[in-house]
C-alpha cells in the first residue's frame, strides 16, 4: 500500500479542520451510564464529578465551557471540580447531555477500540499525576490530574479529523511492523504537528488554562516548558511510570523515553522520587486497583 | 315666480359656504389639535409618573449610599475587635444582616499553608482543602477577588452557595473566609458583592490587628521565658561561685598552711629535719600551689562568663586575702 503525495498534510489544513471541532465523540457504553446517573434525582455534584472526571472528552467539554468568557474565568479554570463550581449542577447537566446527545448522531464505530485504549491510558496517567502532585507537593493537584488526562487528547483529535487517512498509515506501519515507533508515523503523515502540538491546540482554542496546554505540548520534552516546567515534568514522568509498570496499554507511544532532568527536578522536591516511582514494582497494582474502582463508579 | 336656483348664495350667506368649504380641513385641523394636546397631556401624566420615579430613585440612592456608609462605619468594628472569638461573631451578625449564614470558616496563609483559624457549627476544612485541590484558593489568592460557587454536594435546584472571600493587606492575602449561604449563585448581586468586600477588608484589618497582638503576646512570654532562665542561670551561677570560692579558700588555706609550716621550720633552725622533709614538703607544696593556680584560673573564667552577662564580679575579701596569704610568702625568697 502507498501513500498519498499529499502527506505530510500542510499545517494551515490540520488549524483550519481543529479550529472547526466543537466537540470529540464519547464512547457509547460510558454515554449511557452517564445519562442513566443524570436521570436519578438523588445525584448530586459530586457523583456526577466522580464520573466526569474519568472521561477526557466530558471533562474537556465542561472546561470549554466554564473557560468560556461568559461566566468570567477566561483561561483560568484548569480543574474540573473549579469547572463544577462554577457552573452549577443544571448547567453541568444541559452540557452534559448536549453533548452527550451530539455525539450519538456520529459513526465512530473504529474510533471506540483504539479511543478505549487512549482514555484508559489517560485515565491512568492522571491518576498517576494526581499521586505524584501529592508527594512532590504541587501547589494545584486537580491540575496535574487535568493535564495527565488530556495529555494525549491530540490523538482523540487526529481519528475524529482524518480517520481514514490515520487508519491507512496505521496499516501501512503494521505491515512495516514499525506501528510501536509510533512518533516516526506521526511525522510522516503530519510533519512536524504531533499529537502533543494538536491536543494542545485544541485546548487553546478552547480556553483552557496556558499551564495545562503547555503541559500536554511538551509532555515528550517537558524541558521545553517555560511557563511550568513543574507541571509539565510531573506529566511526562506520570506518563513513563504507567507505559513501564503496565498499569495502561497504549498502542503508540511505546519508546517514549525518560527525560532525566524532568526526574531530577522533581527529585528536587521530593528526595526519593526515583525510588518511589522508577525502582519500586508495587505500583501497577494500586494504579490497576484505582482504575477498577472508577470504572465501577461509571457502571 | 319660480325661484331660480342658482350656484351663487345670496350676499351674505357667502361666508356661510366659505365656512362650509372649509368645514373639513378645519375638522382636520381641530383633530389634530386635539391629537396635539392629547399627547400633551400624555407627556405630561408621562413626565407626572416619571417625576415621583426620579425622585424615588434618587432617594434610593441616597438610602443606597447612607446605607454602605452606615454599613461600612458599623463594619469598622470588625478590625478593632478585641479577640478572635468577638471577630468571629461580628463577621456572622455582619453576614447575617444581607442573607442567611449557614456556616463561616476563616483560614490564614502564611504564603505557604492554609490552616484553619475559626470555625462554626461544621468545619468546612475538607470542602477548603478540595478547593484547594482544584485550584479555587490559587484562583482567589491570585486574584484577589471573591468566588461565588454552588456547593461540591450540591443536587438540582439547591438554593445554597459557597462564597469565598480574600483577607487582604495592601497586596498580600493573609487568609481567606468562606461562607456557607442560603442563596443560589445566580442570585448575588453587584450590592452583595460590595458589601462581601467591604467586610472581608475590615474583617482583615482586624485579623491582622489580632495577628499582630498574639505575635507580640508570643514574643512578650518568650521574652519572659529567657530572663527567668538568664536568672535562674545567675542564681546556679552565684551558687557555683559561691561553692568555687570556698572550695579556693580551702586549698589556699592547705597551701599556706603547709608554707607556713615550712618557714616555721626553717626560723627554728631545724634544717635538717626540714632537709629529711624537704623533698616531700616541696612535692607537696608544688601540688597545692598547682591546685591554687588552676582553682584561680578557673575563678577567672566563671568571672568572665559571669561579666559578660551582669557586668564586673568583685571577689569578697576572703578570697583577696587568701590569694595573697598564699602569694606573699611565695614572694619570699625562701622559696623558689
């Protein structure tokens, strides 16, 4: 198979299709369950953030919204619990279920493999964030857990906007048998617009806090961040830490490697970091255990 | 005679026809006066309704403004409240008089950490720390402004709101009061906002007043700490001096005695015996004069630390003598 003279797809196209993406699709099995805990009138905020929470898409839906200059917090709310706060349950609601209902009219029946994967890898490298947040003593943990959720929404964007194409090089890089270098992919197809250049894009767009955008764009070289590097290191090693100890399976990504500076500056807040999180084998099993108790949570 | 009709009216009735031609643009005319002064009247029962309107608005707003300023001179007995306690109840009654208080928090910031400083009937520490995990707190420190926010437990058509409230000095937050409220978000006024603001300054003037004062309360009982420990140091001092010099006296007294022992000897021309016993008389007379030189060295470093505290220590007369019961016949020739 071969590809297309066209690629790498010009940068001005890829702006110009994300600039138009007003939302990203759901996945069906959690839209139903949402909808199914919106219907229960004992639920309160806090159920309804505990779910919320664990699906990237949703909780960057309600962080356009809240960011939005309507309610006063341009770029300023980087948590969905601020976001929660902020709107209300009735708004949480209607903005929930809009876009949980717009995403029902889209095919995404290829999406939901592959997007399963991401979000669960997401989900993981969040939780991961939120934990070293907490022992590097990061100011805002909800924003680690934030940028740790939305760090590879890049990819979320890149099926929605050129699925077919995407899935043609995927093949292409499966028969090479290169599909785990995955940044080599990337690069043919998209030039010098990664994931981490789309996903936070997308975010800029639509208003989220610089500090989060930033850290979801150099989650690969967290050196690069000028704005936080604090935040950005956390990302990058709470993503290395959940790829190394198999507590998420992501199929890209796969030899992402450790940037060594972004450990020494968080072993500048917390001593044993590398102990705790690059030499210990413990982890996975209390990564694993989080993630089956969210997931029980959304069921 | 047929009378013959004619289109012309006899004199007279001219002016008649003139006034009938001229019959409908008068009725326009009328109409349009009648429309004019309808309006008119309209303008004025407008002007008529809107006179009181005015008048009443401007007395609003004169209640407004005597209002916030009876407000605020009542307020300014929050930052000279006597302690946390009287603080703490003044802010509720404050708070109180705009809506219904369900609960008052307040947290000081040392730039660093929050920690709880007063509460009410339920701590909210977990709903601050919560917030301080989303980014709230960062959000009211950095902009210094307050937050209204619907409750993390909130269900639908809950009518409370959580409203948080900078403590500010000049630019520095030193803490931060949440308010628990029976008021929907939506329903806060720009009013209830100013007035929020007004007594979240005074109730920061006088934490920090409070601050202040229990700082140098803290500072007073330190103060206090270190003089008795200075003095009880003293005492142990004076004691020890006391305990030293007699412990001198007495070696002195050995070492002159034994001296003048030897000089008693030696006036009674027994200088053979004192040659049997001069060896062993010298051995010892070398030990205690030894002793007496390390005891006075030692007399001058207790002197010493003693003076750097409470200035000169003089050594009693007993001392003096001993010292020079002992250096005297050590001048003498006769022993060297």
């Amino acid at each position: 198979m071969k590809l297309k003279q066209t690629y790498p797809i010009p940068e001005s196209v890829i702006r110009e299709k994300i600039e138009s993406l007003s939302a990203l699709p759901v996945l069906d099995s959690f839209a139903e369950d949402v909808l199914q805990l919106l219907d229960e009138p004992t639920t309160t905020t806090s159920n309804l953030l505990r779910v919320v929470e664990t699906n990237p898409v949703l909780s960057a839906k309600i962080l356009k919204t809240a960011n939005s200059p309507v309610y006063g917090f341009p770029q300023s709310i980087a948590t969905v619990e601020f976001a929660f706060s902020i709107l209300g349950f009735d708004i949480i609601k209607e903005t929930i279920v809009l876009s949980l209902l717009s995403s029902r009219f889209e095919d995404k029946t290829r999406e939901d493999v592959r997007l399963q994967q991401i979000w669960e890898h997401a989900l993981a490298t969040a939780i991961m964030a939120k934990k070293i947040a907490r022992d590097v003593n990061y100011p805002v943990i909800g924003e680690a857990f934030s940028a740790g959720l939305f760090h590879d929404i890049g990819y979320a964007v890149i099926f929605r906007l050129f699925q077919n194409e995407f899935e043609q090089l995927y093949q292409v890089s499966l028969q090479q048998k290169s599909a785990r270098d995955f940044s080599n992919l990337e690069e043919s197809f998209f030039g010098k617009i990664t994931h981490q250049i789309v996903g936070a894009y997308l975010l800029e767009k639509w208003n989220l806090p610089a500090s989060v955008c930033e850290a979801v764009k150099f989650h690969h070289e967290p050196v690069r961040a000028e704005r936080n590097l604090f935040l950005a290191s956390i990302v990058h090693c709470a993503d290395i830490v959940v790829r190394r100890d198999g507590s998420s399976a992501s199929p890209f990504d796969e030899n992402i490697i450790v940037v060594d500076s972004a450990v020494d500056f968080l072993k500048q807040h917390c001593q044993d970091f590398e102990v705790r999180y690059f030499h210990q084998t413990s982890k996975p099993k209390v990564i694993k255990s989080v993630l089956l108790k969210k997931q029980k949570m959304v069921v | 005679m047929k009378r013959e009709h004619t289109n012309t009216l006899p004199s007279g009735l001219e002016d008649v026809s003139m006034l009938r031609s001229a019959l409908p643009q008068l009725e326009v005319a009328m109409e349009q006066r009648e429309t004019y002064i309808k309006a008119l009247e309209k303008t004025i029962d407008v002007l008529k309704d809107e006179l009181p309107q005015n008048t009443r608005s401007t007395f609003r707003q004169s209640f407004y403004i005597n209002d916030m300023m009876t407000f605020h001179r009542r307020s300014c007995s929050l930052s000279v409240s006597k302690s946390y306690q009287e603080h703490f109840e003044l802010l509720r009654t404050f708070v109180s008089e705009i809506f219904p208080v369900v609960d008052i928090n307040i947290f000081s910031f040392d730039g660093q950490n929050f920690k709880t400083l007063l509460s009410s009937y339920h701590n909210l520490t977990q709903e601050f720390e919560r917030y301080r995990e989303s980014g709230v707190i960062r959000w009211v420190v950095d902009e210094k402004s307050l937050i209204v926010l619907s409750p993390v437990e909130s269900v639908a058509f809950d009518k409370r709101s959580m409203v948080i409230l900078p403590l500010v000095i000049g630019h520095i937050v030193i803490g931060c009061v949440i308010l628990l409220v029976e008021k929907k978000p939506e329903d806060f006024s720009v009013l209830h906002r100013r007035i929020l603001s007004v007594l979240a300054y005074q109730s920061a003037i006088g934490l920090f007043h409070l601050q202040k004062q229990q700082e140098k309360v803290l500072d007073t009982a330190e103060l206090k700490n270190v003089v008795a420990a200075s003095l009880k140091k003293l005492n142990y001092q004076e004691v020890t001096i006391e305990c030293s010099n007699e412990v001198y006296i007495h070696n002195l007294k050995v070492v002159s005695e034994i001296i003048n022992a030897l000089f008693e000897k030696i006036l009674q021309h027994q200088i053979s015996k004192v040659k049997i016993f001069q060896t062993a008389y010298y051995a010892v007379v070398q030990l205690e004069i030894n002793r007496s030189f390390n005891s006075i060295e030692r007399l001058k470093v207790v002197q010493k630390s003693v003076r750097s505290y409470y200035g000169d220590i003089t050594l009693g007369q007993r001392e003096n003598d001993s010292i020079l019961t002992l250096f005297l016949p050590l001048r003498s020739e006769y022993v060297q």
